[in-house]
C-alpha cells in the first residue's frame, strides 16, 4: 500500500458556535490516489477541505500531515504540501491567464516561463495563456485554475467542483488528466463534485457525505446496489430512484403501451429510453400499434419514419387524439 | 513572455520612459516662472558656476517646489496603488476615500486646540507634530474604512462611504474656520487647495525617507499584495496571511498619506490616476512592476499638474482645481468604459 499523506480522526468542523456541520471523520488520502467527494448541496464539502488546510478551526479530532499535526506547519509549508483551488469569486482585473498561473508558483524557480508553458501543454489550453482571465469562459477558467494548481507541484491536491462548468468531453478530459497525475507524480488528489453520473462511470472508489454528514469511503455501484443513492441525494416526490442505470429520474405517468419488433438491441434500447419519456409502459390498456425496427427505418401502422424525432411526434399527436 | 508574477522586479522599459519624461519636465518646471533661466544656465548652477542670484532662485525657490511635487506624487501615487489593492477596488484612492480630509481634520483641530490651550504655534501646517495629527487623522478614516468595507462589501459603496466621510471631516473643518481667526482660516484655505511651495528641504527628507521606506517595504511584500489583490482565501492557500499583509499596507498608506497631507495639503486625484495609467500601459496587475512604475507615473503627473497650475495657465490655477479638472472626467470616463454595474 502507499503511504499516507494526510491521516483525519474523528474530525468535527463547523463554524462559530453552532453545532458541527460535520462529525467523527476518519479518512486517510494515500499518495497516488485520485478521489471524489461526493454529497448533497450545502452540507459542507467546502468547509471539509478547508478545514483540512486549518482555514477553519475545528471542533474535534486532529489532522495529521506526514506525521504532524496541521496547526504546527507554517501557512508558506502547508502550501508547499498542499495546493487547493476553492470556488471563491478571484478577482484578477487584467490578469492574463499565464499570469494567473505564475501565482502558483511557489519558490524562485530558474526557468519560470518553461514551467509555466510545461503546464499549459499537459493541460493542452495553450490557446488561453495570453487571454485576460476574467474574460475566459467558465469552463476555460477551471482549466486555468487547474493549471495553477498543478504548478504548485505539491503532495496533495484539494479541488472544489473543477468539474461544474466543463461539457461532457472536457470531464472525461479532466478526469483523465488528475487521475495521469496521480500515477506521473504520486500527488494524492481529493475533488469534490456534484456530478454523480460522471463519477460513478469513472471512478473505483469515491468518498461520500450523506444528508446527515456521515462520511463514507465506498465504490459507487455499492451505493447502486444498497440502493441508498437516496441517502445522499433526496428524492423528491416526482423523482425516483433507477436501479438499473443508477440514476434519480423523473417518474414519469404510464399512458400507451406498443409493441416492439427488433434485432437490433441498441436501436431498442434507444428507443425505449425515449419512448419512457412519453410515457410509455410495459402494460397499459392504451395500445398503440407495433413499432417494427429496419436498418434505414422506423416502420409504425404502415408509416415510416427516418428518425426517432420524427416517430415520436407521431406518436405525440397519437396520444393527443385519446 | 510579457509579465509575469515570478518572485523578482522587473522593471518595464515604460520605467525609463516616465524617468526621462520627469527629467524633461523638471527641467521646464526649473527654467520657467517669473524671471526665466536657460537652460545652459540650469546646468551651470548644477555644476556649481552659477550666479548666486540664480542659485538662489534654483535652490532656495524652485528646486525645493519640483522635489516636493516629485516625491509627494510618488508618495500619493503608491499610496493608491496600495489602496486599490487592499481594497480590491480600481477606483480607490487617498483623496477619493476620504483620507485627506481625516488628516485635514485632525491637523486644523491641532492647530485650533493649540491655540485655545495657549501654545502658539506657527501655523505653517507642517513640522513633526501636525505629521502626527495628520497620522491619526489618515490612519482613523483607515480604521473606519477597513471596518466598514469588511461589513458593506461593494466596490462603490466603498466610495460613497470614502465620499460621506470626507463630507463629514469637511463639515468639522467648516466648524473649526467658523471659530478660528480670519488671518488663520486664510493660511488654511490656502492650504486645502493643495500646494508644492510651501515646503521646507527639512520637511522634504521627512518625505523622502517615508517615500524610501514606504517603496522598498511594498516591494518586500510585492507577491503578497498579488494574492490578497486575487482574493482573501487564495492568498491563504498560497502560504501567504492576508492579515500581516493589511496591516502593513493599512500602517505604509496611512503614513504616505499623512506626510503628503500635512505638508502640502490634500492633493487630489494623483493618488487614484496614477496606478490606472500604469495597469493600462502595462496591461499586468504585477506589483512587481507596478510599484517601480507607479511611484515614477505618480511623479509625473505631479509635476505635470503642478506645472499646469503655475505657469502654463494665464493665472495662478490652485493645484487643486488643475487636478479636479483632469481627474474627475476621468474617473466618469474610467466607470462608463466599465459599466459601473461591475464595480457595484
């Protein structure tokens, strides 16, 4: 196993006088490890990784850095441990990007521009370095940010909700980029997210927060199979747990049922997942007809049909007419 | 690569520019005015082969006068630098805040306090003791400032309050000219319009040292002043406590502005243009080539002003009423180019 960077027992963090908003943590982060935390809105993952840094003094427990409690290292030595990226507004006025990323760095290095440039290229956004930072994208600032990060060259990397802004190409880009810096460099990264369906696609292991702010380390298809998805995040009264894909979803009313004739389980799948927003069920006394799948087509009551797009606004003006 | 925030100084070339700019001025400035000297003639009185009548006129009149706008503009000018960062805010500034008029305050109390308790003092609003008064007056509005910018966030609620502020040491000051004599209220008047000549090469070393002290102190803590200029948390999670930072600045702006106060008045404006000119010439936030910069441009513009003021104009211009002219459009253009809403 690899060794222990940062070993929390039986932590408390919350702010003033009211109660802790989290209680008895005990987790340790291991050097090459790149993990998730996830939990519901407002509980307090912010609060967690900054009471890790000691920006929030706790109620209970201690947090020991390689061996040493957090409180007896410098502010200028925990930042040569730990590099964090915190969603806070920055104001940067007319900051270039590049500029913004050579705050990151922390000592006199003999070649500052070459390492600026170096993280630019790992992070492939050379095309941002001599724009003005606040007038980048959000989704183009999480990568500056990250390559601000990065640059601190540290042990241990603290990421709130890098992900928030990026598409769906930029997470998996993300994603693979932190976990490749895991294994090149053996920093541990901890990243907090709200976005379960990535996670759980991507990731062994993750760390959640429940509603009541117990702390868990876990796979995320044990969360699937437990079926307590609902622990972390609340179902509302229209929305309902999906077993099968491992996912909250909308309950949707059964109105038609139709058959369906295929060989092609993809085009089936694919059509049951838009037919089940309509409304659609297994059984129902409103039968629609057969949809028969071709190669080219989409075959309903003799009609035919190129695209889903098109068999479904037929079906729509189908089930307008009952 | 252009800029960057690395631990060193590096001096833009826009430096040397602003340094021959300030000579060239200086030069003027030394050879214009009531009698007008050559400038071969400037140079022999520098070389020590002048009349004695123009080096009087040099040493004793105008040199005194363009050293003073020179090194009070720096002063103002890095003093709202520091502003502007601490408090996060482009349009931050002595003048603007109210900081002035707190030192004017408390410097035209000391003077009237004085007077009724029975010592006479020369009113010349200058020397070590109205230093102090004007300390505690710039370092009071700080006070006030800092506790209230932590409470009402906002960046032009900051000058509202910078605003009320400077009304109401205004309105004590009217109080104290109400009471004080007529030969008394005339000196002060003059004073508050703001003025390079009436400073002594004593007063000026004060400056000086200030000035000295005040630069090399902010170039110690140039990276700090990047982060906290970013954000609170961020200057945090990069090693750097944002409270030792402020203070500092809280102790070097105060003293800057005090020492400009008192000895040549409240300056307007200097103060709050200069670090604009230099952000967008440069185009960086680095104080690392900021401050350098700032302090030039800050002297620059002094004495352009302050040459306005007493030459280029048919009169007689308080300095003043030249750098209300210049600088209130400007800070009306600088909000209109940035849409204000971003600023609120």
């Amino acid at each position: 196993m690899s060794k222990v960077c940062m070993k929390i027992t039986d932590l408390s963090v919350g702010y003033g006088d009211n109660g802790p908003i989290l209680k008895n943590i005990n987790i340790d982060l291991f050097e090459g490890q790149f993990i998730p935390l996830l939990g519901p809105n407002g509980i307090g993952k912010t609060t967690f990784v900054k009471s890790l840094f000691g920006l929030i003094d706790k109620k209970h427990g201690s947090i020991e850095l390689y061996g040493k409690p957090i409180e007896e290292y410098s502010m200028n030595e925990r930042a040569s441990y730990i590099a964090m990226s915190l969603s806070e507004s920055l104001n940067t006025g007319l900051m270039t990007s590049e500029e913004f990323v050579s705050l990151g760095i922390l000592a006199r290095t003999a070649d500052p521009e070459n390492l600026i440039s170096k993280y630019f290229k790992k992070l492939d956004i050379n095309e941002l370095k001599y724009k003005q930072f606040n007038e980048l994208s959000d989704g183009e600032r999480e990568w500056v940010k990250l390559a601000r990060v990065l640059i601190q060259q540290t042990k241990i990397i603290f990421l709130d909700e890098p992900m928030g802004h990026l598409d769906i190409s930029g997470k998996v880009k993300m994603i693979s980029i932190l976990s490749n810096h895991t294994k090149e460099t053996g920093a541990s990264i901890l990243m907090s997210s709200h976005d379960w369906s990535t996670i759980r696609k991507f990731s062994s292991y993750i760390y959640v927060i429940d509603q009541k702010g117990v702390f868990k380390f876990l796979s995320p298809e044990d969360l699937i199979l437990t079926k307590k998805l609902n622990t972390i995040y609340p179902l509302q009264t229209n929305s309902m747990f999906e077993d099968n894909q491992g996912e909250i979803s909308l309950k949707i009313e059964p109105i038609f049922t139709l058959d369906i004739e295929s060989n092609n389980p993809i085009k089936t799948f694919w059509l049951k997942h838009a037919l089940a927003k309509m409304g659609y069920a297994e059984n129902h006394s409103n039968y629609l007809g057969v949809i028969k799948i071709y190669e080219e087509e989409f075959v309903l009551t003799n009609n035919r049909y190129k695209t889903i797009y098109e068999l479904m606004r037929e079906i729509k003006s189908l089930l307008a007419q009952l | 690569m252009k800029n960057n925030f690395i631990t060193s100084i590096r001096v833009p070339w826009h430096f040397y520019l602003c340094l021959l700019l300030i000579l060239v001025l200086s030069m003027i400035t030394l050879s214009s005015g009531d009698i007008d000297i050559s400038l071969s003639e400037i140079l022999l009185v520098f070389t020590g082969k002048g009349s004695s009548f123009y080096n009087q006129v040099i040493f004793e009149l105008r040199l005194p006068r363009l050293l003073t706008a020179i090194f009070s503009g720096a002063s103002l000018a890095l003093c709202g630098l520091l502003l502007q960062t601490y408090f996060q805010n482009p349009l931050a500034g002595p003048f603007v805040l109210g900081i002035h008029s707190g030192s004017a305050f408390f410097v035209s109390l000391w003077i009237l306090a004085g007077q009724s308790l029975g010592i006479n003092f020369a009113i010349n609003y200058s020397g070590m003791n109205t230093i102090i008064a004007s300390w505690i007056g710039s370092l009071t509005v700080m006070a006030i400032l800092f506790t209230i910018s932590v409470k009402i966030p906002g960046k032009v609620i900051l000058l509202v309050i910078g605003l009320l502020l400077g009304y109401f040491s205004g309105a004590l000051i009217n109080i104290l000219v109400a009471l004080g004599d007529p030969h008394e209220i005339k000196t002060f008047l003059t004073w508050s319009m703001g003025s390079f000549h009436r400073t002594s090469i004593s007063e000026l070393k004060i400056m000086v040292f200030i000035l000295f002290i005040s630069t090399l102190a902010s170039l110690f803590i140039a990276r700090g002043l990047n982060l906290i200029f970013v954000g609170e948390v961020f200057s945090k999670s990069l090693g750097i406590n944002p409270k030792k930072i402020k203070i500092i600045v809280l102790i070097i702006t105060s003293l800057l502005a005090a020492v400009v106060t008192s000895f040549c008045g409240p300056v307007a404006f200097v103060g709050m243009i200069s670090p604009h000119f230099c952000r967008l010439i440069l185009k960086t936030e680095n104080h690392f080539q900021l401050i350098p910069y700032t302090v030039a441009m800050g002297a620059l513009i002094a004495i352009f002003a302050d040459l306005l003021s007493s030459f280029i104009l048919p009169f007689g211009m308080p300095l003043n009423s030249v750098l209300g002219l210049l600088g209130a459009p400007f800070i009306i253009l600088f909000l209109m180019k940035n849409k204000i809403g971003s600023y609120a």
